[in-house]
C-alpha cells in the first residue's frame, strides 16, 4: 500500500507536453539571441524580473502563434 505521500504525488500529475518540434526549437534559438543577456540573467531585484519574465512572455506567445503546440513561461 502506498504512503499517503506517494497517494498524494500521484493525484498531481500534470499531462506532459509534446516534443519540441524543428520549427519551435529555432524559433526559440531566435528568440533567445535576441536578449541574451535578459531571458538568462540571475539578477532578482525586482525590475529584471519583471523584464525577464514580459520578454519570456513574448517569447512564449510567438511559439504558440506557430499553432503546433500551446506553450507557455512555466
């Protein structure tokens, strides 16, 4: 019998997403050249990541107006 933890862990299982495909990863690879040095700063204060977070927003949007599959910043 499984512990209540295990039970637990097991209820929250969230559907995985499709594979990557071509077109998205380059889209993505684009993207991201974009703004090097913003989608992968380790800086926290809050401005950065507000910026960070609005640029990955963006980056997410363009993925998912390609139509294959939804993606999103999580």
């Amino acid at each position: 019998m499984d512990s209540p933890q295990i039970l637990k862990r097991k209820k929250l299982k969230v559907p995985r997403s499709g594979n990557w495909t071509v077109e998205e990863i380059n889209l993505l690879i684009e993207e991201a050249e974009q703004y090097k040095d913003i989608p992968r700063s380790k800086l926290t204060n809050s401005l950065h990541l507000i910026e960070k977070n609005e640029k990955w927003l963006g980056i997410a949007e363009k993925l998912n107006a390609l139509g294959i599959q939804k993606r999103n910043v999580d």
